[in-house]
C-alpha cells in the first residue's frame, strides 16, 4: 500500500513540502484529494470563504474538456458580486501553482486542469503501490473514522433468494447480479458485510413437494440433480393435483344445480368430502402440518431438498464470484419470533381481527399501503408473516447497522408493508436501517430449449453463443489455452454487464445477440479490453519486471493521449466513492467504458513493443496502470477479468 510518506516523498521533489489535506480525506489513496485539498488551500483565502466551502464546491468534470476539477462560483455564496465576474476575479488573483495550470474562468464557473508531469507522478505510483485496492476505501465503514479500533458498520445484503422447487427466473437473476455488487461496493467502503440468501423453503408447497416425491421421485435423479429434479417433480404432482381441483369443481357445480331444481344433494356432498378428505390437497395440508410440528421423519425429507439445492446453488453461485456467509429462509423462522411479533401487533393495536384472519390496516397510515393479512384463519403465517418475524431476529442475531432488500420492484408493496409495520410496532429504529433495492423486469428471457428454469441453463446457452463468436476467427480461436472455460467466463460476463447497462429500475429485452457482441458497450468487450492490456504487458514483461515500473521516467508520457488516458485513470477514487453514493452499477461500467475506449484510441500513438528501453517503461507502467484499474472495476461489478482470450 501507498504510505502518506510516499506521497510526500513525491510531492517535496515539485516543491509541495505539506501534503495538502482537509479532514476527512485520503491523499496516500485517492489523488484526487491532494488537488481538491490543494485548490481549497489556496481559494479560500483568495474568495475569503471558509475552506469547507471551498472544498464541498468542488465537483468532478463530466467530460476532460471541462478539467478536472471544476467549481460553480455561486456555490462560494458571496453576496453581491455576479457569478461569471467573481470567476474571473478569482481566476487572475489565482497563484501560480506546481499542480494545477491557471485556472480558466468559464461563465459561472471556475475550472482547473492537472498539470501533465507531476499528475503521472502521483497517479501512476498510486496506483501502482495501492494494486488491488486503489480505488477503494476501508475507512468509510468505520464506525468512528478516528479510532478504527470501535470496529466497522455491518450491512446485511439480502439477494437471490430463489425458491426451492421453484425456476430460477429472471428477477433471481437480477437479484444475484444486483446484490453481488452491492456486497462488493461495501466491501470495498470497509463496511462488515454479511452476504445473505433467503430461500423459499416452506409453506404448504414442500408438502406438495414431498407427497410429489414419495410419487415420482427418484433417489438417483435427486442427488445427480436435485434442483431440476424436484422442480420435474414439483410439476408433475401439481399437474395431479390441478385434476383432482378441476373434479370437485364439476362435482360443486352438479351440487348446485341439483339445490337449484329443489332436489336433495346431500349424498353428493358427502361424497365431495369424503374425497376432499382423501384428496392430495389435504394430505399436502397434512404433511406440512407435520413439518410446523416438527416430525422428524417429515423435516428430514425436506431438509435434504434444502441441503442438496443449496449445495447445487452454491456451485452455480461461484460462478459468479458469490459466495453468502448465510442461507437463511422462509423455514428459518422461529414460531416464537413470529408469536411475539404478532402479540406487539396486538398490543399495540395495529393489527385486528378480520373474519377469524388477522389483518394489519395500512391505510391508517398511508392510502397505498391497503390491508394486509399477517395470519391467516387456519392460524398458519404467510410470506409477510415471515418476513416480520426474520427481521427482528437478524436484528438480534446480527447488530446490523443497514440491511438491503434486493429484490423486484413487483415486491415494492410488499417491502413497503413490512418496514411500516416494523416501524408503527415501536421499531422505527429497525426499519429506519432497512431499505429496499428494486429492479425492474427483464423480457424475453428464455433457453434455447424452451423458458427458461434455472440460472445453470441460462449460463450454459450464453457459454455457448460464446463459443460460437469466438471460433469466428479461427487463428485466435487456435491460441486460447482453454476455450471452453473462456467462453463459460465471456457469457458470465456478457450477461451480467447487459444487466448492470442502464439504471436498476428499467426494465430490459434479453438479447443474446447483442450482450455476445465484440463490438459495443458489452461484457465481452470489457474482457477483450482487459486481454489485450495482458497481452502487451505480457510480451514486453521481460523487458521491465513490474517492481521497475514504479521507477519509470513519468516525463516521457507527455502525448495527449497518456496524459488523457492518466487523467480518467485518476478519477477511478471518485467513481468508486460515488457509485457508492448512487448504489447503481451503471455508475462504475459508465466510468469503465470511457476509460476504455480512451484506452483504445491510444494505443496507435503509444506503442510499447519495439520502443526504447525509457519509454518502453514508462508506457508499460501506464498500461500495467489501466489494467488494474479495469481489473477492480471489473472485480467490483462481479465480473473475473481474463488474461488470454
Ligand atoms: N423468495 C422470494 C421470491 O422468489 C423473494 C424473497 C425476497 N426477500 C424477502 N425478504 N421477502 O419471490
């Protein structure tokens, strides 16, 4: 890692004996910070302004033409003088400094460019020592940024949550792909995160379930499989079950129109429950009775379902570079958590008695809420019910100090119900920490065997799409060490940045054809980016080991285009920081697209193979440099970055 004495070593040799540092920055981390910190050291006297003012005033520049750094002068708030004419006041009484040119006074606004030299002086080696990490920041999730030893705030990120028995389908995707980032983005902030799956597990449906597999279940199938398998299953004894509802609403219907002519139908109702009581409805009713009371032989059934899916999950999951420190559960939540949620509902009045169920009115509160039923008349709890009882005991076993929702914006309702009852039990403090993270739908999505069921299938379809567009072009198809394995990757990837383009809440079509594409803002296109960095660095590494790089003569990457290329690569601190802020993956993949492609236009006017020995260290220092901040850009998002392809 970069120390503040590395940084001052450098900055001492351009004659800055300080390094510039307002509070609450990090110039050993993010470079950043020593121009906003420098700029606001030399303004706020010149505007005769508090220095928080100066400093909180400086934004970022979307684009370079506007520089790096820029301020809008009526954020200064200093009464009685015109914007533009403060900026070119303040602009000429600017000093001459080591780190920024003249500062040009544009309109309202004041805006600063890094000088070129000293900024690959401090950039490069930043990130060159800082590796893996530049970019990110452990010290936002301390809880006390001054006494590390007070520990770090914990987030619970909630995502997948699949249902077993169930398709994986196209909100479990986002979810995965959604949550998995989030998980990364507090990781890298030092927040403590607990990365949490919640399955749906139990109900009246793993009775179905179970009664399915006494009938048609295959030991075999179950351990080669275990996730198709029970879904076929699953299938299977819902298509009987569907029968046998369809029959006795042909026998109610005869009932009727017997007690409509006058006649006496009562041996047909006999009939229709004696076969209602035999029926699978209520043997299903039966068996997951027996699982709430805790039959043994029942339980251990459906806990083998549970263990054996989530080890097939698990598997799929790493795939993805997910792991989860815990698989709760609809089934995880304890009748006491439950009992004693529903007696503060009670007490506190906010639940009642409706027709034997037990209803909250929201309405009270908030129109769009409605009504929501929290038990049901047989006594059994439902999916909110769960819910209610899981928060308070992830409260309890955790501490957490957030907790995200992933989940579909077709659960908006159902998220906002469960935080307003937390909140009007007496637990504003609970749902105060919880948020919910919405997406919206995808379209389209489907195998090329049919609709789509499970996240495996889809992987497999893109893996090999991708296999396809690679063997296009054969000589390169020819070099890949292992195409198989680098295809899986591509189509992870192509799937997954297709799902991060654009804002969470859009909806998208699922077009196979458009995320396998080269060509475009793609996954593939992010990984041949990152390839092609590897394979220059490759051919000249026996010119340069990586610990020579660090010494590389800055002053021979004086061409527009390294300077530009060093200028984006400075901004990946503030990007990460703010991406942070938006929690969108857009936010990052913007950021890495642009770098990207000012990667990409360089490399005619930057050749490295076959330069001289000076020049040819320093150019390799600023690709070894792009690469690894494509590579934890890339990391972030959940994408593994390839070498060869
Ligand atoms: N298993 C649910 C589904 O597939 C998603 C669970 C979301 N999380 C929650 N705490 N309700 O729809």
């Amino acid at each position: 890692h970069q120390s503040l004495e590395d940084v001052t070593a450098i900055l001492s040799a351009i004659g800055i004996n300080e390094v510039p540092k307002q509070p609450n920055t990090y110039p050993e981390l993010n470079p950043v910070d020593i121009y906003r910190s420098h700029i606001t050291e030399i303004l706020a006297p010149i505007a005769g302004v508090d220095k928080e003012i100066v400093f909180r005033g400086l934004q970022w520049a979307t684009t370079l033409d506007n520089g790096d750094l820029l301020i809008a002068t009526p954020a200064l708030r200093i009464k009685g003088k015109k914007p533009d004419e403060l900026a070119k006041e303040l602009a000429s009484k600017f000093p001459e400094s080591p780190l920024v040119e003249p500062p040009k006074a544009d309109k309202n606004f004041l805006k600063f460019f890094f000088k070129p030299l000293p900024l690959a002086n401090i950039v490069l080696p930043s990130i060159i020592r800082n590796a893996s990490s530049y970019g990110f920041n452990r010290n936002i999730g301390l809880k006390d940024p001054s006494d590390p030893s007070k520990g770090r705030k914990r987030v619970i990120v909630e995502f997948s949550s699949p249902n077993i028995a169930k398709p994986f389908h196209a909100g479990h995707l986002r979810s995965t792909i959604i949550g998995g980032f989030l998980s990364n983005i507090y990781e890298g902030a030092g927040w403590d995160v607990i990365r949490m799956n919640y399955l749906g597990d139990w109900g009246k449906q793993y009775g179905v379930l179970a009664l399915g597999f006494e009938k048609f279940g295959s030991e075999e199938a179950l351990q080669a499989n275990p996730i198709g398998h029970l879904y076929d299953v699953y299938v299977k004894i819902n298509a009987i079950f569907r029968e046998e509802g369809e029959k006795y609403t042909a026998m109610e219907e005869d009932i009727k129109a017997k007690e409509v002519k006058g006649e006496d139908a009562s041996a047909e109702k006999q009939q229709l429950a004696k076969e209602k009581e035999a029926g699978g409805d209520e043997a299903a009713r039966k068996y997951f009775k027996r699982m709430v009371d805790g039959d043994k032989e029942a339980l251990g059934l459906w806990a083998r379902f549970r263990d054996l899916s989530i080890e097939r999950y698990k598997q799929t999951y790493a795939r993805l570079n997910i792991s989860y420190d815990v698989y709760s559960g609809e089934s995880q939540v304890k009748d006491e958590s439950m009992d004693k949620a529903a007696q503060i509902m009670a007490d506190t009045k906010v639940s009642e008695n409706s027709e034997g169920a037990v209803i909250v009115d929201l309405t009270r509160w908030n129109k769009k809420l409605g009504k929501a039923v929290v038990k049901k008349k047989d006594g059994t709890s439902l999916y909110l019910t769960r819910d209610i009882g899981e928060i308070f005991q992830r409260d309890e076993k955790f501490h957490f100090d957030k907790m995200i929702y992933v989940v579909a914006s077709q659960q908006d309702l159902h998220l906002a119900q469960l935080f307003k009852i937390v909140e009007v039990i007496g637990h504003k403090d609970i749902a105060d920490k919880c948020r919910h993270i919405n997406f919206g739908m995808v379209k389209g999505m489907s195998t090329r065997k049919g609709t789509v069921k499970f996240l495996d299938d889809i992987l497999r379809d893109v893996g090999d799409k991708m296999h396809e567009v690679m063997r296009v072009n054969d000589d390169k198809y020819k070099q890949v060490e292992d195409p198989v394995k680098t295809a899986d990757t591509l189509g992870i990837s192509a799937v997954m940045v297709q799902d991060m383009t654009g804002k969470r809440v859009n909806g998208y079509d699922f077009d196979m054809d458009r995320m396998c594409s080269f060509e475009g803002d793609t996954g593939p296109y992010l990984q041949y980016a990152h390839a092609r960095l590897s394979s220059i660095i490759r051919k000249v590494s026996t010119e340069a080991s990586p610990d020579q790089l660090i010494k590389a003569d800055w002053t021979l990457l004086k061409e527009k285009h390294a300077v530009d290329l060093i200028r984006a690569l400075a901004q990946w601190p503030d990007v990460f920081l703010n991406t942070l802020k938006t929690e969108e993956p857009i936010t990052t993949l913007t950021y890495l697209f642009k770098m990207t492609h000012a990667l990409s236009s360089s490399y005619d006017h930057l050749q490295v193979v076959g330069s001289a020995p000076e020049l040819l260290k320093a150019r390799m220092a600023l690709y070894a440099s792009a690469r690894q901040v494509l590579s934890n850009g890339m990391r972030l998002l959940g994408l593994s970055p390839l070498d060869r392809m």
